[in-house]
C-alpha cells in the first residue's frame, strides 16, 4: 500500500506538469484507486503497519491543493514582456523527452557551474560591450537566462529570449528580481512556430553544443533562427566549431568494460558485448593517454553553414606519437567567438580543463600494436537518428597495417 501512496504522487504529477494546472483525469482515477484496495471501505482512516488509508473526500482536497499551489507557482499569466507560444499538442521525433528533461534546475546548475563553458561566453559578452550596446539581441534556449542578462547587463538594447521548457517560469522570476524586466522578452514555446515582435536581430546567442558536439540537435534551431531575423551582417555568439579525433591507450577500462561480462559469477554473458560495442563512453579522458596526432574531422561556421553540413563522412589519418597499444579513438569539440575583438574560444578535450560535456571514447574492435610513426586510416560518418533527431548516430571504420598488427573494421555506434 504504501508503494500506491508514492506512484499516485510521482504519476499524478507528470499529469499536471504535461498539462499545467489541467487534471489528467485517466491518471488520477487509476492512482486513486489505489488507496481503496483493503476492506474496500473508502469513508474511514484505517492504519496497518503504521500506515494510513484516507478517504476520497481527503484525497480530492489534497488533489486540489496541490493543483492550485501547482498553479500559482508554475503558471503565470499577464507578465511584461512575456509571451506564450505554446501548442498544447503532444511533440514528436523525441521533443517531449528533449524538452521534458530541461525542466529541473540541476541540469541548468550543472551548465551554470561549468566554469569554462559560463566563463566563456560571460567574456565574449563582458570584453565585447561594443559590439553588444544598443543592439538587438537573440536567445536561442535561454534555459535559466543567463546568457540573456548577460547581454542586457553589458549594454543590449533588448534581448528577446525564446524556451519551449517549463524553466522559463524561473527565468521570468529572476529576470524580474534583478530588475531586467523591461530589458528581457521571455517567450515560451517553439522557435520555429513563434513570430518575433521584431523583423530582425543584430546579434544571437545560443548554447546549442551537446555531447559529440551535435547531440540533442539543437544547432538546427540556431541555423533556422539565423536565417529567419539575423540581419546580414549580424553576429553569432559562438560562430565557429571544430570537431577532432584521436587515438588513446586505454588497457584499464577496457578491460573492466569488456572482460567483465566474459566471466560474470562463473556465467557467460559475452552475449553482452556486441550490445556495449555499439554504446559509447561519455568520460573524461586524461592527456597521457592519448598515442597518436589529433585530426579535425569537422569544421563549422554557423554564419555560413547548413543543416546539410550537420551529417557528415570524413576521412582521417592518426600517427603515433610514440610506441605503445591503440584501444579506443577520442573525440571533442571546441568552439570560439571569432567575431570578438579578442578572439576568445575553449575547449572540451583531454588538453583543456574538465567541462560538463566530457568527451566521447569509441573503443575499437581490435586491441592494435603499434610502434611509432604508423598509421591509422579511417572514415568517420555521423548523422541524425532516423527514429530520434535528438540522438545521433556514427558510423566508424578503420585500416591499421603496422609491423605487429593488421586489422580493419568497420563499427557503428549511437548517443541515445
């Protein structure tokens, strides 16, 4: 009984949280049901186990507090410079999902407290006031607004500051304890369904960067704000981006992620592998693990690129740095404010500081010998997931012909 108590509250509020301060119905007469499954009696308090069982009329009025403290803390109505654009209408291709999760303040305190990444654009901003006073500025998934007050702290006419997330409702509320009110238009919903209340924007701003770069897809939106109101010669903040790829020895891991399932409690589960093969490690890889050159397989101008460019096949050339085993290839981004007076950029490799986005290690079918100066050719290919445009999709094949070993492969692997 009391695992009814906790699933009525954990599946009633997803109800009110799809909807806002609307009482999903089906969910809450099968939660209530529940409560009434001893004795059938539905008008007493009876007790088991230190447990209690209400009746319905103590249900209904805590159902109907809880809605209404939902409602006035959650739903706003009639604010400055707020606007709703929401379609109440379920989303497809992995929105709800994508969107869903960007409701909860520890995935933003995450972002916030990476130094590197707020630090960043907080200079690019701060350093760059000339090119940010009396313009008009762009938010592209505001989150908690952040980037948005740093903009209208350090000169912008008006930042207009779009987030189909329910976190707006706290960005509105911090917009207007520090007096940004009439400096910030928050407005809630799509990009691509909502109209401006202006033509154009000299300047965007987006943290759109997800694992492997392109993960979560959020730069598509970008580009389609770019070119629906960034003026021609508008800037982007950031507008550049690099992808880059690199061998690593990495006998440890790979042996705890592997030779684990071989002999698991006296049991063979190598049915396992195929399955981890496919899967991804999202880590932080240390420096001097790192055995070969480092190669970019992808560059990107946001000024200038399409969503075309955003599913790719590269070709790659990897040189030992030195005698030793090549067990995974390591990737990450970096990304820079090319259009500050100052070019300021950061990176999300193993040669920078640690940041939220970690790196991605694809562990290769073959444990390679290797002595320095060899090669390792391959192709890399990445694109969006056919069921799920949030998630991505890559696609990895190499040749390694050394004195020791020779060995090609060709292996897919997805961010789900």
């Amino acid at each position: 009984m009391q695992s009814g108590i906790q699933s009525y509250v954990e599946n009633g509020s997803e109800g009110m949280t799809n909807k806002y301060n609307k009482i999903n119905k089906s969910n809450y007469e099968m939660r209530k049901a529940v409560f009434y499954d001893k004795g059938n009696n539905k008008n007493s308090f009876e007790k088991e186990n230190g447990v209690k069982y209400f009746n319905e009329q103590d249900l209904q009025s805590f159902f109907n507090t809880w809605k209404q403290c939902y409602k006035e803390n959650i739903i706003v109505e009639e604010r400055e410079n707020f606007i709703v654009c929401d379609k109440e209408k379920d989303m497809e291709n992995g929105n709800n999902e994508y969107f869903n999760s960007y409701n909860y303040i520890h995935i933003h305190e995450d972002m916030i407290k990476d130094e590197i990444r707020t630090r960043s654009y907080y200079d690019a901003i701060r350093k760059n006031q000339h090119l940010i006073k009396d313009k008009i500025v762009l938010d592209v998934g505001c989150g908690t607004g952040i980037l948005s007050f740093f903009a209208a702290k350090y000169g912008a006419k008006h930042v207009y500051s779009i987030e189909k997330s329910n976190i707006i409702y706290t960005a509105l509320k911090i917009r207007d304890e520090n007096n940004l009110t009439d400096r910030i238009t928050l407005i809630k919903g799509l990009a691509e369904e909502i109209e401006l209340p202006v033509d154009n924007v000299d300047i965007i701003i987006s943290e759109w960067m997800g694992y492997c770069l392109l993960y979560e897809n959020m730069l598509d939106t970008v580009l389609y704000c770019r070119d629906k109101w960034l003026k021609e010669d508008g800037l982007i903040f950031p507008d550049k981006a690099y992808m880059y790829i690199a061998g690593i020895e990495d006998s440890l891991y790979r042996e705890e992620k592997f030779d684990f399932w071989k002999s698991c409690y006296d049991l063979n589960f190598s049915s396992v592998l195929p399955i981890l093969k496919e899967e991804v490690v999202i880590d932080y890889v240390d420096k001097n693990f790192i055995v070969t050159d480092t190669c970019c397989i992808l560059t990107l101008n946001l000024k200038t690129c399409s969503k075309d460019h955003l599913s790719f096949v590269s070709p790659f050339k990897l040189k030992m740095i030195k005698k030793d085993y090549l067990h995974a290839l390591v990737i990450w981004f970096d990304v820079s404010f090319s259009a500050c007076h100052t070019d300021i950029s950061f990176t999300t490799g193993p040669y920078g500081g640690h940041t939220h986005w970690k790196q991605i290690v694809l562990y290769t079918e073959h444990i390679i010998t290797a002595e320095k100066n060899e090669i390792l050719n391959g192709i890399f290919a990445l694109k969006k997931n056919n069921k799920n445009n949030r998630h991505i999709d890559m696609k990895l094949h190499y040749i390694f012909d050394g004195v020791h070993t020779k060995a090609q492969s060709t292996q897919y692997f997805n961010i789900s």
